[in-house]
C-alpha cells in the first residue's frame, strides 16, 4: 500500500502543472546505464553507488541516500553529509519501521512499498530494497509524483545489485 503524509489534505489532490520533460528521463537512464555498467553485480563499489543515487539529484530532488533499517547512512549523495541527512535517514527509518509493522497486521501481510511525508522544509520518500531503505529528500515544491517516479525508477535499478550483494 501507498502512504502519504500531507500538512493539508488538499495538496495531495493538486496537480502538478509542470511538465516533464522526456529529454531529462533519456539523460537520467543513459547515465544510470553507462556508470554502471562496468561493475559487478555481486559486489557493489561505494563510489559507484554514490553516483548513481545522485542521478536522482535533480529537479529539486535534494539528497538521495541508502539506510539500514536502523537509520544508519550506507550510501549518500547530496550536497552536503550534515547532520541533518542523519536525523532525516534516522527519523525516516523509525517511521518507516512503524508504518510497515502497523501496514502488515492492517492490510493482511500486504507489507508498506512506499511513504511520503510533507514537511515545512520539504518532502521525504522513502521505499525498501532488499533489506535496505531508498531514502529522498526533496524541496517543497517537487510533485508527489515525480518524486515516486524517480523512487521507484532508483529503486528498480538498485534491486538485483543490493538483492546478490546483501543476500
């Protein structure tokens, strides 16, 4: 099941009027492809897997970052390591871990695929992969949907790699 957080219940009916430009979705998958596709798939390099989440780093898409289900970093890109990205993946974990626990006994062991949470500094999505936590955090101004696009995209990707290198 989906779940989204809003201060307003209202925003999560309002569209977004922008729109996409497909130009940018060739782009982002072109580089996904080609700085990934030297590297093993059994064995992910951290700096490798640095570039990749920052390929979700545009379109007011913040920092994206990889977390353990205790909210430690494992991988990040962004503009800035802080302190702030570490109470952001902590905060995201424990939430996470709340929603799915309560998700499963609710929605007959239908486990929680994604969570949205609208903040007054910007927006947080946060999805599972393998045993790992796909973090991103967004300005305000980016789109529920875009934002799940381009989660769900990452996600995609990253699957098999963190699925043979965790398992």
């Amino acid at each position: 099941f989906d779940l989204a957080i809003s201060r307003d219940s209202d925003q999560n009916i309002q569209k977004d009027s922008r729109a996409v430009n497909p130009e940018f979705f060739s782009i982002f998958f072109l580089n996904l492809f080609l700085i990934c596709f030297n590297h093993s798939l059994a064995m992910l390099k951290p700096k490798v897997l640095s570039e990749v989440l920052g390929q979700a780093n545009s379109d007011g898409v913040i920092s994206t970052m990889l977390l353990n289900n205790e909210g430690s970093l494992l991988a990040y890109a962004g503009s800035n390591v802080n302190k702030d990205s570490k109470i952001t993946a902590a905060v995201a974990s424990n939430i996470w871990g709340a929603y799915e626990k309560g998700g499963k006994m609710a929605f007959n062991n239908e486990g929680l695929r994604v969570m949205f949470m609208d903040c007054e500094e910007g927006k947080v999505a946060v999805t599972k992969i393998s045993a790992v936590l796909l973090c991103m955090y967004a300005q305000p101004t980016v789109g529920l949907g875009m934002l799940k696009f381009k989660m769900e995209k990452l996600a995609e990707y990253l699957h098999e790699p963190l699925n043979n290198s965790l398992a």
